[in-house]
C-alpha cells in the first residue's frame, strides 16, 4: 500500500502544498482554488496520538476490487478510540492496525445496513469479549422497515440468545457478566431534524434521517468543543432534510462518498453525484470535504468528479485512503 501522500493537480483549479494547513490558510487568503490530495502517510498509523482526530478505518465501498477495507471510521479523543462510525467488512484487519481498543468506545455508530457498512460488526464484537471491558455500550443505528432490519433485530440476528447466529455471544444483550450489556437505540428514520444519541464527556452526537433509496439511514452531527464533524453516510440528492437542517453549519469536516460520477444512468436514488456533493458543501460550508466510501467508476473518472465539485465548492477537497487520519 503507497503510504504517502500525493497530490492530483488539475490545471488552474488545483495548487500543491503539503498539508491542509498550508492549503487552508491559501484558500482564505487567495483565490477560491479546489485542494485534492490522496492522505496517508506513515504516521497515520499513531492517529490516536492526536488531541482529537478522524481516523478513516475503512475507505472502500461493496466491491472487493482493491486494497480497500469496507466503510468504517473512528473518533480518537486524547488517545482514545471514543465513537466507531459505521464497520464494513475488513475493519477487523484496520481496527487492529490503528490500535483500537474496544473498551474505549463510548458508542458504535451505524448509518444503515448495508453489508459495506455493518458486515463486520460481528467480528468486532467477537474480539470485544476478549477486551475486559465492564461498562456498557451504546450501538445507534436505522430503525427498519419491510426491507431491512431495525439496528436491535440486525443486533438479535447475530447475537440473539435464541436465534443469533452466534448465540454464545448472547450475554452483550442480557443481564449477565460475561460480557458488558449492550444499549441499542432503533433512530426513527421517519422524523425530521436532528436527533440526540449522545451528549457526555465533551462529546455530543446528533442523527438526522438521510434518503438511500429504500435503506433506512442515517448522518451523524459530531462535536467537541469547538470543532464539529459531519458524516453524511450514503445519501441521494433527494435528502433535502440534511441540507436545510445543516446550512451554514460550518463543519470542520464533511465526510462524504466518492461512489458515482457524473454520467448518465448513475444510481442518484442510492448516492449523490459530484455536482451534487459540492453543491452539499457548499450550501453548508464546509471547512474541508473529505471523499471516502471509494468505488471504482468515481476514482477512475477522479478528474471528472473533482472538477464537477469545484463548481460550487471552493474548499479543499481531501481524498482518504485506509488508515487515513484527519486531525482537528
């Protein structure tokens, strides 16, 4: 895996620097010029090192066509792994790598079910029952609908006492002192606006209804202190709750897929499309764009999406790859 980081230029929309720093403080002093570059780097692995940091766990999207692990992110706060967003498959192999402990986590985030998104959740808390961890745990995700389990039947399906395909894991959600209990909150997908999940320590995080299709899902609203991170999650152009709810919200981070381009026939009920994306940050005013969530037919037209961005959104544009970090 190339571990460092390299910059896409694109003619007069693009300048090279060498951090986001550099880039941010051009951008507010020069011309509105779009910033792409590829991030990770060697210290990405001692991402837990940072005060407060996003570390992209998992990059990738549903198809196995290259390095990539499934969608899956983690908030480190003052060296701990606080909130992991979203574990797609591979995110065992990542979570390992980053150094993430589960006895950290103040909450598993879900934004719906699909299995680039939740498949390997299993794993993760077959390796929680080896941790010692004692207090309990928050696992948030979509209510259901006739398609989809609601996160808590997702939830009894793997683990359930008497149905789970892996029932000896069945103490997680009973009273019993084998394993921490697990809280597992269904968010109603139907309700407009902005939903709390959790609000301790310094950490708020807020949920609000997204459109995927027919997919029950969910964007989280994060914040500390001062600096707010915003995982859109797989959303179409059709969720227009998000963008009212959030205009000028000013996040530090938006972090958003890089799934579809701009061509005709592009699933839009499923993703938003490039133009789309940076109409998104735009209309919010994201500080920087972070695409994530990569498939293949986005990354090989990347010149294409990102100068489709570039036509409403003016800020950096940040490309993630595995074990990416995002400091704030």
């Amino acid at each position: 895996m190339d571990h460092h980081p390299r910059m896409i230029k694109y003619p007069s929309r693009v300048s090279q620097f060498s951090g986001l720093l550099a880039a941010s403080l051009f951008l507010s002093a020069c011309s509105p010029e779009i910033t792409v570059e590829t991030k990770n780097t060697d210290s990405d692995i001692a991402c837990k090192d940072k005060a407060l940091a996003i570390q992209v766990l998992g990059s990738g999207g549903p198809i196995a066509d290259d390095h990539r692990a499934g969608a899956s992110n983690i908030l480190w706060m003052d060296g701990k792994a606080k909130l992991l967003i979203d574990a797609g498959g591979g995110t065992f192999v990542r979570y390992g790598q980053a150094g993430v402990d589960f006895k950290e986590h103040d909450a598993i985030l879900l934004t719906h079910l699909h299995g680039d998104h939740a498949g390997g959740l299993l794993a993760l808390l077959n390796n929680g029952g080896f941790s010692k961890r004692t207090q309990g745990l928050t696992i948030a995700g979509p209510d259901g609908n006739d398609l989809f389990p609601s996160t808590s039947a997702y939830l009894d399906s793997l683990i359930g006492k008497e149905n789970g395909a892996l029932r000896y894991l069945h103490p997680y959600l009973n009273d019993n002192q084998a394993l921490p209990r697990l809280t597992v909150k269904d968010i109603d997908t139907r309700q407009p606006g902005l939903q709390n999940i959790w609000n301790e320590k310094q950490l708020k995080v807020d949920a609000i209804a997204v459109h995927h299709l027919d997919v029950p899902a969910l964007a989280y609203v994060i914040q500390s202190g001062d600096k707010t991170v915003i995982f859109a999650g797989d959303q179409s152009f059709l969720s227009e709750d998000f963008v009212t709810q959030l205009a000028d919200s000013k996040p530090d981070l938006l972090i958003m897929h890089n799934a579809i381009t701009m061509d005709d026939g592009q699933p839009r009920g499923l993703h938003r499309d490039p133009k789309s994306i940076g109409e998104t940050a735009a209309a919010i005013d994201a500080q920087t764009l972070v695409l994530t969530h990569h498939m293949q037919r986005a990354v090989q037209a990347q010149d294409a999406v990102n100068e489709a961005i570039a036509e409403t959104y003016n800020g950096p544009v940040l490309l993630a790859d595995d074990l990416s970090c995002f400091p704030l």
